[in-house]
C-alpha cells in the first residue's frame, strides 16, 4: 500500500503527498530498519524525572551497587541537595 501510495503519481491525497516528500531511501530505511519519532520535549522531560525518580529510589532501596549504604544515604541526599538548590521539584524525590 505504501509503494502504491509512492509510486503511482496519479493517486493523490494528503497521505500521498505527504509520503513523496520524504526520499525514497529513506522511507525504504524506515520501512526496512524500523522507524522511532523523536520525543517532544513534554516526552523528553517527562522520561527524565522518571529516570531521576528511579535512580533515586534504587538509591535509597540499596539496590545502587555502592558497597556500603552510607554511600547510598550520602548519594540520595545529594541528589536532592542540588535539585532543591536549581528548584527542580520531582515527585518522590522531593516535590
């Protein structure tokens, strides 16, 4: 349906259209290697807090890989020391 959709100059229509804007090998690309949109910056910041959320309660479960769990404590309260400091708030790290 896409090659139909590519191909066939008498086929129009936004889909149409919009497809043979894009080069060939790079649809072919897309098509063959698999195709990931970029993230909007919402998706981009989004995903960031949860990372931050979830390295944060690696730390304080233990699960970090530091050896002793002083490390862990001194690790989280860092981490929560420079976000209050840019007054960065993330929820169930220290919002």
């Amino acid at each position: 349906m896409i090659a139909l959709l590519y191909a066939d100059i008498n086929i129009s229509g936004d889909a149409a259209v919009t497809l043979r804007k894009i080069p060939f090998d790079t649809l072919m690309r897309a098509l063959l290697d698999g195709y990931e949109r970029e993230l909007t910056e919402e998706e981009v910041r989004e995903k960031t807090l949860e990372d931050i959320a979830g390295k944060y309660a690696r730390v304080c479960d233990g699960y970090s890989g530091y050896e002793t769990s002083d490390e862990d404590i001194a690790f989280s309260d860092g981490m929560v020391f420079v976000l209050d400091a840019l007054n960065i708030k993330i929820p169930e790290v220290n919002a």
